[in-house]
C-alpha cells in the first residue's frame, strides 16, 4: 500500500465501489430487476418525493437524456410513475409506485443485512467512525460539485 494517503483513497475506494456492487448491491430478493441506477434513481426519489428529471438532474449531475432512459426503464417495469405537479408546475413528476417502494426497501434490507454480517466484529465505534468520515467525505465532493444528495 502507498504511504501516500491520497494514493491510496484512491485506491480504496475503486476496490470499495467494486466490492460494494459485488457483496451488497442488488442481490436481494429481487436480484436482477433493479440495476444500480434504478436503485439510486429510487433511492433519491423516496427521500425527496416527486421530482422532475430536471429537479433529478441537479442532484445526480446526470444529463436529461440518461435520466429520461433511467425514468423510462423504472416506468416500464411500474417502479415509478408520472404524476401531475403537487405544486400547480406544468411539468410532470416521478414518483415511486408502492411496487417500487416495496421493492426499494427490500433491497435496502438485504443490503444491510449483508452489511451487518459483513462487519459484525467491528467495534461499534469503528463502525461509527467509519460512517461519520464516509459521511464527511460524500459531504465534501458534494459541496465541490454543487449538487447535494438528500440525506434522511
């Protein structure tokens, strides 16, 4: 390991991303229906309620025509589905259907359950420290980029 402490966040978190995917990312229940974007595109809309591709677009940093293919797919399979603007706007929303929700929180479940086993001989306070300095790390490319994740 480099004794360079960029170098090798660097390094670490390629392997974290990789394994992240591997271990816990949509392997639940429904291993196969939700892929890591529908997954995200989910998450975000649960946390922030209706929103347009281009309110999504601000967040995620992604450009419309992703977005509109990412909306297409969850709309497809009844993930989520268009609303009319609870605030009177002219533009039509995404919102998560119950299915996408139960299904969301199903992966979630298998996702922490995997976490939890993965980990279970951490100290707690490892554990929290690790959290609150991933936490602060998100927080600090979030505020390099402009563009904020919504946070529970």
């Amino acid at each position: 390991m480099s004794t360079d402490p960029i170098a090798a966040l660097e390094y670490e978190s390629t392997i974290f991303a990789r394994h992240r995917n591997q271990y816990t990312g949509q392997a639940g229940t429904n291993a196969g229906v939700l892929d890591s974007s529908g997954y995200n595109l989910l998450t975000l809309l649960q946390l922030r309620g209706p929103s347009t591709i281009g309110e999504l677009s601000a967040i995620t940093g992604l450009d419309a025509s992703t977005l509109n293919r990412q909306t297409k797919a969850l709309l497809t399979k009844g993930f989520v589905e268009r609303i009319p603007d609870p605030d009177g706007g002219i533009a039509r929303k995404f919102h998560p259907t119950d299915l996408g929700n139960e299904l969301l929180n199903e992966e979630r479940t298998s996702s922490q359950e995997k976490y939890a086993e993965l980990l279970s001989d951490w100290p707690e306070e490892d554990l929290r420290t690790f959290v609150k300095l991933l936490e602060k790390l998100n927080k600090a490319v979030e505020t390099r980029v402009g563009k904020h994740w919504p946070r529970p």
